[in-house]
C-alpha cells in the first residue's frame, strides 16, 4: 500500500481520472440546474446535504472525485514525508525542496475548501432601506440608503449602498457597498449583489464569511513559489 501511494505512476492516473470525471460534470451540470444551480449560493457541505445525496444519479461524478481527492492527498503527504525523511545535500537541496514547496500549496488550498465548506456561512437576501438583519456571531447588518445613479434617460448606470455593521451593540464597521466594492471585516465579506426600486428601495446582500480565505492564499503563494523555483532551476540546467 505504502508503495502505491510513492509511485509517480498513481498521481498520474489519479489526476487523469480527475479530469475526466471533471469533463463529464461540465456535461451533467447545465442538464441539471436544479440540483447544482444552488451551488454558488449556499456552503459546499450545506449543498450536498441537500441536492447532491438526494439525486446521486446526477452528482455520482462529483462523489467520485471527492475519493480522487481524498486519495491524492494521502499520495501528496508521503511523498512529500518520505522526501523529506531523505537525505539532502546542499548542491540539490532547492531542487528537492522546490516540489515540497508545491505540495505544501496544494495541501493548504485543500484546508481551505475543507474549512470554508464546514466552518463558515453564506447568507443572501433583499434588505429593505432602513433595516437591519440579524447575523451569526451575534452581529447585526444595516442598511442605511440605496443609492441609485441613472443616466439622462432614467436608466441606472451604478448603484451602491451604505451599510453599518454592529457587534454585541456596538458599530464595528460601516462603509458604502459597490457592485464590484464589497465590505470586509474580521474575515467576513458583506456583497452588493443587485437592488429593487418597487416600494421601499432594497438591496440584495450576500454575507459570506470562509475562514479557510488565508490558508488559500498562502496556498496559492506557496505553490507559485514552488513553482517558479523548479521551473528556474530546470531552465538553468537545460
């Protein structure tokens, strides 16, 4: 078992298998909005619990690469172990470590997902001018004005809106939302999403807070650095 977890040969076949399993849900995805159309609204693990485990003829690819992933990882972590148990030697010390390096992203980028799927909160809805929501965290949203900024003719060109956040009470943060200039604080991000103008102006907000953001930056830097190391020192000695 330990063997086929070193082999080169079972990452290769791991992640082809990824791929494919990923080619076939670009295909299952749109033939089915109803049950993967709530993806990008609610968490991951929110979702699976309550369109992915309820229609598996639909989502079996999507459990199927979950496995991949969970058997990648467990590849990614002894070689990487058994690399680093290895003896080194100051000529190819950043060339063996330049992989580790990769690995190391990876595997935070991962802890991100896992993270962001289980331990944070996505919540979205209208909020009318004037009104406040009630937050996790004990902490609660207001939406002081929608602001509204139409053309000559009458049509809306921008939009935004100034909101106040409070905690225990007391206001921790307040700022004007944009559709591109979102509000964060304390690793929660406050979104503009659209707005109504029929009766009280409202804005529809988004709160998402994903306590695996840092880890997925560091993933990412981590696994750039990586890479550009390796790919310098392959270039030198070409």
């Amino acid at each position: 078992m330990k063997t086929f977890f070193l082999s080169l040969k079972t990452t290769v076949w791991l992640l082809l298998a990824l791929i494919v399993l990923f080619f076939v849900g670009s295909y299952l995805m749109p033939a089915h909005r109803d049950v993967f159309g709530p993806m990008n609204d609610v968490l991951l693990f929110e979702w699976m619990r309550a369109a992915a485990l309820p229609h598996p003829g639909q989502t079996w690819w999507f459990f199927a690469s979950l496995a991949l992933l969970v058997l990648l990882t467990i590849n990614t972590l002894v070689c990487s172990i058994h690399a680093v148990k290895g003896r080194w030697s100051r000529s190819d010390f950043l060339l063996r470590i330049a992989p580790q390096i990769i690995h190391a992203g990876f595997l935070c980028i991962l802890l991100a997902h896992l993270l962001g799927a289980g331990m944070g909160y996505r919540l979205s809805g209208m909020l009318p001018q004037g009104a406040s929501a009630q937050l996790p965290e004990d902490r609660v949203l207001h939406l002081s004005a929608v602001r509204i900024y139409a053309d000559p003719s009458g049509h809306p060109r921008d939009w935004g809106a100034d909101i106040e956040l409070y905690e225990k009470g007391s206001r921790v943060a307040a700022g004007s939302l944009g559709p591109n200039k979102p509000l964060f604080f304390r690793g929660t991000g406050i979104y503009l999403k659209s707005f109504d103008l029929e009766g009280v102006p409202s804005a529809l907000l988004m709160v998402n807070r994903d306590p695996g953001a840092v880890w997925a930056l560091a993933g990412g830097i981590l696994f750039l650095l990586g890479s550009v190391i390796l790919l310098v020192l392959k270039w030198r000695t070409a």
